[in-house]
C-alpha cells in the first residue's frame, strides 16, 4: 500500500460528497462513496476488481488488467 500511495494522489471526502452517496442505491455502499468521490474530482476511470457492483457509475470502470493494458 505505502508504493500504491505514492504513485496516485488520495482524494478527500467530505460531508457534501457522503449525503450524496446517500442518495445512490447500492448493495455496496463504499462503492458508491468511492463513485461520489471520483465524480467530484472529475476522475476519468475507477479502477476495481468488483466490477460488477459499479452498475451505477457515470465514470468508466476498468479492472486492475483494463487499466494496465490500456498503457
């Protein structure tokens, strides 16, 4: 984790962004403040290994392998 964190920029949450996850449907509720956090930051790609649960994303949702490949 302390290599990952230094090659990406860890973005912050606020109380706006958490009561707008709230409004979102989701079995899976970090997913979706995850997705509230991206949009907010107009992120091009989420990048998981839980594809599947980001039914709901604006954003285009690639698999660690997608995001690599696309390199």
């Amino acid at each position: 984790m302390r290599g990952l964190s230094e090659m990406v920029e860890v973005l912050k949450m606020d109380e706006k962004q958490f009561q707008e996850a709230l409004s979102i449907f989701s079995t899976d509720f970090e997913d979706v403040l995850q997705f509230v956090c991206a949009k907010t930051f107009e992120c091009d790609v989420i990048v998981t290994r839980n594809k599947k649960d980001f039914k709901f994303s604006t954003i285009r949702i690639l698999s660690p392998e997608e995001f690599l490949s696309s390199f």
